[in-house]
DNA sequence: GCCTTTCTGTAATGATCAATAAATATATCT
DNA sequence: AGATATATTTATTGATCATTACAGAAAGGC
C-alpha cells in the first residue's frame, strides 16, 4: 500500500550513504550539517524528517559502515577454514580497505569517539562498544580454532584477539598519515609474525 | 632587567601545561576557549596575549607533552644496551604511561588531529609529523642495531619500525576503551612475540 | 607626581553550529 | 473536489564558537 502525504524526492538508502562518507572522512565532529546536507543533496529540514537528528544519523551510518565496508572486511575471518589464514585474511584485507584510493583512509568505528568532549555521550558509547564487539569476533574464531583442535587450549584467547584488533585500530592511524597499501602490509606481516608465539602451548 | 608594564598575574608555564592536559583529554576540537581559560585559571584575553591564539596554544602544548611525558616512554630506546630490550621496555613504559589513573589515556599525539576537517591544517601536519618522526626514531635504533652487528643487515627497518609504532598508536585507541594496564601489556607482549621472525636473517 | 607600557576583567564581536517555524507543494483518502 | 498528511524551500532561531574592543589596573621610567 502506497504512503499517505508528498513522497520525498530522495532515495533514502543513497543518502544515508553520502552521510555515511562524510562521517567516514570528517568524523562526528568534522561533519557540519552544511557538509551533510551538501553531499546528500537535500536540506535540513528533510535530514531532520528523515534521520532524526545528526547524533541519530551518526549512528545510522555508522552501522550502514560496519554492514558493508566493515562486513567485507571480516569476512575472511569466517570463511578461512584454519584460524591462522583468517586473521591473517582479515588483517591483508584491512590493508587494502585502508588504502582504497576512492575511499576516505582508516576505520570510520576505530577513529570515531576518541575525544570523549568533542561528540555527544551516546556517539562515543556506540563506536566504543563496535570496537569491543570485534575484539570479541576474534577471540570467538580462536576460540573455534581451540574446539577443533586446531590450537592448544591454554591459549590467552582475550589477549591475542586484543592484540590483533589494536593493531588493525593503529593501522587506521597509520591509513591516515600514509595511505600506501605497502606500509599497511607491512603491519599486518608483523602482526602474523607474532602468530606462532601466541598461539603456541603455554606450557614448558 | 624587569619587564615594563604590569607583570602578568600568572605563571606561563602553568597556564600551558593546564592547556596541555585539557588538549591531552578533549583533543583540538573538543577542548573550548571556555574549556582552556577555565583550566589556566585565566581570561581569554590573557589567553590570547601570552598564546597568541588557540592553534598556537595547541602546538605549544604538543611540544610540551612531547618534551614531558613523551621522552618519558621513549626514553627506554635510548638507555637500554640492546635493541630488542629498548622496544620491549618502550612498548612497557606505553603500557604503564597510557594507563595511567591521574591522566587521560592514550596519547594526545597518536590520537590527535586523525579527522582533517575538524582541526586546523597546521595542527594536523604538526602531530602526523610527529607520528612519522617516531617511526623514524624506531628505524634509528634498528639501524644502529644492525650497525653494532646484533641485528641481521638485511632486516627491514623500516617496516619493523612501522610496525612497532602503528602498535603503539593502536593502544592509544585500546586505552580510550579500556584503561587497564593488562590489556595494554597484553598487546605489548603480542608486539614483542613478533621480534625473533621480523629480525632474523631474511635469506634461507 | 605624570607618561608609557603591559596586563586584566567585562562585555561584545561576527561566524558557525545544530535544529526548527512557517509557508508552499504534492501525494493519498473519502 | 475537498480533507488530510507528509515533504520541501526559505529564512530564522538561540547557542556556542574563537576572537577582540574597551576601560581600568599595575608596573617601570622620568
């Protein structure tokens, strides 16, 4: 059944992408309502209608961000069959995302919230939590690796997945001040390098 | 010989490491005027006559916080005999600084100026200066490693370094989440668990 | 003493910020 | 057609931003 009242003259989804970039580029605090509503093409008072409020379209955009960009970016982290070749996927195609020339450089999630003052409350709590959710999906896969027999069961599970999720965070630092692909992998190779100390028995 | 005119009412070097710590906490764009003369204990105009203006105040600070707390956690590089102890007792004393209950986590450079359009362009080639000159500062103790004969000749300096520094940017990210001290030793220890292969002789 | 110089406090500047009021336009529903 | 509902455009709101005019205060030089 067709709406009641004018239909808006935009296509919501495309708009909500535009926004999303202009987060991605700027961050909360770079992203004037003036930026928006430029790439988006419409005014403000349709943003307002139709997202809210700039703190609601943030978040909207931000999980747009996660499901696509950030989806691609894990999946390798699922579809390796051992769990080695997964963070090691995981980490390589961190480093082609964060150096995609058509694409602002670094994670929208890892940069977005760092300075608590400069973005509202719920901002801050929103990219936070994502950051812990995925320091989770690592630890989850290694934990898989652990039940299949594939690593040994007294694996710091917490501290491992910990230490590759800072990593790729510091490689959206690194994505920002050099975009190169090359010093990217560069940091990913010396993450894997770790790989089998960390995973080894713990026992002597 | 004294100074003509009034003698201004408070003491300089205060009033900037007061803005270092608000800078330090908020970043560039979230730390006010309001914010920054509360903290200094003084009035915008005093502000602007001793700092000259808000972006000046900030590089000022930057220098400070690298002159003060940064050659405290990188003070290790240079005293420690060997070169794999320089970096582990760096990534430690980044560990123990960026946890630190009495200020605010993280490193005001790693973490500053990472959204262009938020902060001026002199602030933001300022602190990505920074960041590349502590890679370079990492390479210099590789290379004088491999000078002293205790490194391989054909290690990659600067991809090691690069690696060690984007780790130490992503724990300023893990000490905004999480300010605990063993999350950021964990990830130290991973960093280190990487150092026997990114060192050894590359040939076979 | 007065003059000059510099600093301090108050109050204001114009710019930009996010958000909205009012009027008009375009659709469906009866 | 007329009523209702929603969107759009233009212009505006009050808040906050960084910065500064202005007048008074506190020092040295004469």
């Amino acid at each position: 059944m067709p709406e009641k009242g004018r239909p808006r003259s935009f296509d919501r989804a495309d708009a909500l992408m535009r926004a999303m970039q202009v987060f991605w580029e700027k961050g909360y605090e770079g992203a004037s309502l003036a930026a928006l509503t430029a790439a988006m093409g419409i005014n403000a008072p349709s943003l307002y209608a139709a997202f809210g409020c700039k703190e609601s379209l943030y978040l909207e955009a931000m999980e747009l961000y996660s499901q696509t960009v950030g989806t691609e970016i894990w999946a390798a982290l699922e579809t390796a069959p051992k769990a080695r070749e997964a963070i090691s996927r995981f980490l390589d195609a961190t480093a082609r995302a964060y150096s995609q020339a058509d694409t602002p450089h670094g994670c929208l999630i890892a940069l977005g919230g760092l300075h608590q003052a400069a973005v509202p409350q719920a901002v801050c709590d929103a990219v936070s939590r994502h950051r812990g959710e995925n320091i989770a999906k690592l630890r989850d896969r290694l934990e898989a690796a652990i039940a299949a027999g594939e690593l040994p069961a007294n694996v710091n599970t917490e501290a491992v997945a910990t230490f590759y999720a800072t990593v790729q965070h510091g490689m959206s630092i690194l994505a920002r001040d050099d975009g190169s692909y090359e010093s990217l992998k560069h940091v990913a190779d010396g993450a894997m390098a770790a790989w089998d100390v960390l995973t080894r028995d713990g026992k002597h």
